[in-house]
C-alpha cells in the first residue's frame, strides 16, 4: 500500500505532461472526477512517496482524474475515447505540470 505525506499545501492543476508513447511526452489536460459524472478540480501536491522519495501527486475527485490531448476542446465525457481516467498520477518534476491561474478560475 502506498501511501504519501503531505510536504507542501495543495494547489490547482490544468495540464500535466506525459509520455503515453516511449520517447514521445506531450500535454493533456487534467481534470477531478466525482462519482456523478461530472468534472471537479485536479490538484497538485509535494508528498514524500512512502520514503521513495519526493514525488508530486495529482488527484482528484471521488473518481480520480481524467486526462485529454490539450488540443481537444471537446466537453469532458466518459464516451470520449480520447479522454482517459486514472486514480492518480506521480510526476517527478513541477515543470512537469501546469498551475492554474488566477485568471483561469
């Protein structure tokens, strides 16, 4: 069982950067998910990854997350086979992720 001790407070993400293909990182935009279907905010947060190391956590809602290409400016949908969902995500790096501004609330 993982589990992740808080190092920092928790701040809003839109973007995250991954590899879906070897060699090949791109961006997609990150989303919460509740359990009624609807979109709610992704967050970032430092955590100690069960003395792995420092890690930065993604998560969401209830759901987990959901990730589409950052081009798609299509609805958040489960039918959407472009779009995808995870519990969470782990990225090593900040720059690896996109904060929310101020002015995307």
């Amino acid at each position: 069982m993982r589990v992740f001790h808080d190092l920092e407070l928790p701040q809003p993400v839109s973007q995250v950067r991954l590899a879906r293909d070897v060699d090949q990182t791109e961006w997609y935009d990150v989303t919460g998910w509740t359990t009624a279907g609807t979109p709610c905010p992704a967050m970032i947060q430092k955590v100690d990854d069960s003395g792995e190391g420092v890690a930065f956590l993604i998560y969401g809602g209830e759901a987990g997350l959901r990730m589409r290409p950052a081009a798609q400016r299509a609805s958040w949908q489960l039918e959407d086979l472009t779009q995808w969902g995870e519990p969470f995500l782990l990225v090593s790096n900040l720059s690896d992720a996109r904060l929310v501004r101020a002015s995307d609330d």
